[in-house]
C-alpha cells in the first residue's frame, strides 16, 4: 500500500471562486450576458458571435470556453474528445471528516474531500465514472457509493447527491489555443478531464498570452493542433468505433409497443410507428420527445438518475421535455408531432 502527498494545495468553493472573479470585470467595456446561448461564429478581422435569437455581438477575439466547443470549424473536436459522468453525495458522519483533498488511482476510482456546511464539516464522497448514457439504471452508481463509503466511515445521513460530466482528450491533455490552424483570432478551451478549477486558470494564462503577446511558452503542450501519441491514436480509434456502434445499434432497438408508463418513469416506445421517448411526471402529465440527438444525429438513451435523454455518442443531454441541458446540441427536441428534430452539427462552416 502506497500513496503520495503534495503539499501547498487549495481547496475553494468552485460558484464563489466565479463570482469573485466576475466582480473584477469593471463593466467599462467589459460585461457579463447571461441567458445568452452562442451557436455559431461569421469570421473576419471582426467576428460575428450569433445567439440563438438571432443576436450579434461583434468581437476581435472570441475565446469559446463553453465546456464542448460550440463551434467546431472543421476542428473535429468531436470526434477528439469523449464525455464522462461522475456521481457524487454529502454525508453527515460519525466523528470528523479526514482534512485533505484524497483521491486513488485504482479502479474503482473514488474521492474523498470534506465542505463546511452550517457549522459543521460534511463529507463528500465521489466516483462511479463511466461514458455519458452508457449502461443501464445509472441510478445504481449512486448506490454503490453508498455502499463504499459505509465501508470506511459511519455514516449518519446522507444529505445531498449530484452528478457531473466532463470531457476528456485523446492524450488527457486539454486542448487550450487557437481553434484551428486556420483560425487565427478565435480560440479554444476545452477536455479539462475532471481538473476543470487547475485547468481552466491554465488556459486563462495561456490564452492571455497568445492574445496579447502572440505567444506561450505553454502554447505547444496544449495547442490543438499538436501531434498524435500512439496512445491518443488507439483512443481515437477506440472512442470513434463506439460512436459508430451507438449511432447504428441505436435505430435498431425495439421500443415497448404501449405508452403504459409509470409516474417519474422514462423509457423508448412506439409512438405513431416511430421510437420516441416518453416520460410520466410526479402529477400524471406525459413528455414525448423526438430521440435523435440535435448534434449528429445519434439515438439519445434514458438517463434515470437524471430524467434526461443522453447522447452516447458526444455527450448532449436534454431535459424530460426536450430542452437542452449540456452538451455539444445547439438545439432542442421536438415532440414527435412537430416533425423531426433539427440536427445542427456546426462541423464543416
């Protein structure tokens, strides 16, 4: 049994830590636009940033930091990147909660980390990672922590569980510069693999620099145009053919032939001769929705941990009533009855 410590780490509330920053921006030409989605960017010495409502916000730079790039430009970052969830839950235990930031490196990967909450220190307890919307009842992740974490701390109540996704690179590197060769005042910052606060302060820096100095001395490591590793090469292949799978394995799926659906349920039927999802609310109302993912086209399966329809392809996820919840999608889901979902890639611009 072996471990390692470093030492002069931080650990900070991650929605604190944003605000904070925010209250920087001086609002003398610089703002904050909330509830503002981008889905698509007209080049030029001035680019055109386009919002869903048919906005335009002009820019000479656009750095697009958006988790998955929204634009890709002939970036394949679709096919360069995979999506992981992970679960986490906050427990009230016996005693107080181990100081320190501690995570393994066996499988099952775990976490282990405390928060001050009311008074007193909670700990928090996570793992469970697997590729977005593959496998069944993801609610069984939240079970088997829970199982774990009795096996090592006497657990008075379970206070809260969530869940989150990141995305990974070919080489686990973030890809952190300009968003193609070709592109030389948009840029990129992306695959933060889990190490999103480290990273993305990182890519600040990094794109700080390529703005304003028009160089980083760590623009190369990062860059998204750097070569292929023999292992990035064997992830593209392995990712790219599960893509493939899932695009073609999930028109072929039978759906349940009834609408017999439980209340909080959500499950594939036959709806007017086409597979459609279906879920039942808590009141009795029914949501169906359309199932090909907005992105490229791939079958979106039931999430029931999350009542969300999640891409196993790239990751979108979509809310029970269709809207959008994360993810590379720029659009919603239709219900069936409105015709088939508009399916946006924004790849080949």
């Amino acid at each position: 049994l072996g471990a390692m410590r470093f030492d002069g780490q931080a650990q900070f509330h991650p929605r604190k830590y944003v605000l904070a920053l925010a209250k920087q921006i001086s609002g003398n030409g610089s703002h904050i636009f909330e509830g503002t989605r981008a889905v698509d960017i007209e080049e030029g010495k001035i680019c055109e940033v386009k919002t869903v409502d048919g906005k335009k916000i002009k820019a000479k730079y656009v750095v697009i930091a958006s988790h998955y790039p929204f634009y890709d430009r002939k970036g394949m970052y679709f096919a360069r990147m995979y999506p992981e969830r992970s679960y986490l839950l906050a427990f009230r235990i016996e005693g107080a909660p181990p100081e320190g930031m501690f995570i393994n490196v066996e499988t099952p990967g775990m976490t282990i980390r405390s928060h001050p909450h009311e008074g007193e220190r909670l700990l928090i307890f996570g793992g469970e990672s697997h590729k977005t919307a593959h496998g069944e009842n993801t609610s069984n992740h939240y079970d088997n922590l829970r199982t774990q974490v009795k096996q090592i701390f006497t657990v008075k109540e379970e206070l809260y569980h969530w869940s989150t996704q990141d995305y990974h690179t070919l080489d686990e590197i973030p890809y952190v510069g300009k968003l193609t060769s070709e592109t030389q005042n948009i840029f990129v910052a992306t695959g933060f693999r889990k190490w999103g606060m480290t990273n993305s302060t990182a890519a600040a820096i990094i794109i700080k620099d390529l703005i304003v100095k028009g160089e980083s001395p760590w623009q190369d490591i990062y860059s998204p145009q750097r070569g292929t590793t023999v292992k990035a090469a064997g992830t593209f292949i392995v990712q790219n053919a599960d893509v493939a799978v899932q695009l073609i394995s999930g028109k072929l799926e039978s759906p349940d032939d009834e609408l017999d659906i439980k209340e909080c349920e959500g499950k594939v039927v036959e709806y007017k001769g086409k597979r459609t999802g279906a879920y039942k609310d808590q009141n009795g109302k029914l949501y169906l929705v359309d199932l090909t993912c907005t992105h490229m086209g791939c079958e979106l399966k039931w999430n029931d941990a999350e009542k969300s329809w999640d891409c196993p392809c790239h990751g979108s996820r979509f809310n029970y009533d269709g809207s959008i919840i994360e993810g590379p999608a720029l659009y919603p889901l239709n219900h069936p009855d409105e015709g088939r979902n508009q399916v946006e890639p924004n790849v080949l611009k």
